[in-house]
C-alpha cells in the first residue's frame, strides 16, 4: 500500500492515498503527467487504468472523475466530461471535493 498525501500544484486540496494500490497511484500520477503536457487522451487512458483498480478510497476515486472530466472537456468531449464530473459528486462526500466537481458543471 502507499502511504502519502498527494499535493498538487495547479488544484486546490490535497487527498491521502492511503489504502491507495502502489499501480493505481502510479496510474494516477501519470495521468498527471500526460495532463500537464496537454497529451489529454493518454491523460484519460491513465486515469481509466486508476479507476480500474477495485476498493480504491472514495476521495481517490472522485478526484480521478474530476480530473478525467477535465480532459474531457478540454478535447471537446463535454457529455463525457458531465458525466464524470456527475461521478465524482456521487463517490465523494467530501465538501471539498464536492465543490470542486460543482465548479466544474
């Protein structure tokens, strides 16, 4: 298991990867990278590989929706985007994170 908390630069909010599988983690943070150079589609296929990993905490599992929404969105896909952002408000009932996907509808 990880045993960290992610802290990220460009969002606000940090979430702990406790209980967080040492692939999916990596999965993540490589979609971070795909993200951050604008390479959205490798970003999405990241962030489905994180998602795919099972009993995954709600809080990783919301900011993944959020973060898959976003790019999403930024590619045009805005059904797609919706509907993981529709994900995230429903796996999570962390104030922050709610806010965050709110935002983002």
């Amino acid at each position: 298991m990880y045993h960290t908390v992610m802290s990220d630069t460009i969002s606000s909010g940090q979430f702990s990867l406790v209980g967080v599988s040492a692939a999916a983690a990596a999965a993540f943070k490589e979609g971070r990278s795909a993200s951050s150079e604008q390479q959205f589609d490798k970003a999405i296929q990241y962030y489905s590989e994180a998602l795919a990993f099972d009993r995954t905490p709600a809080s990783f599992r919301a900011r993944i929706f959020e973060y898959r929404g976003l790019c999403f969105w930024l590619i045009g896909e805005f059904a797609a985007a919706e509907k993981d952002y529709n994900e995230s408000l429903a796996t999570s009932d962390s104030i922050d994170q709610t806010a965050r996907a709110r935002v983002r509808l």
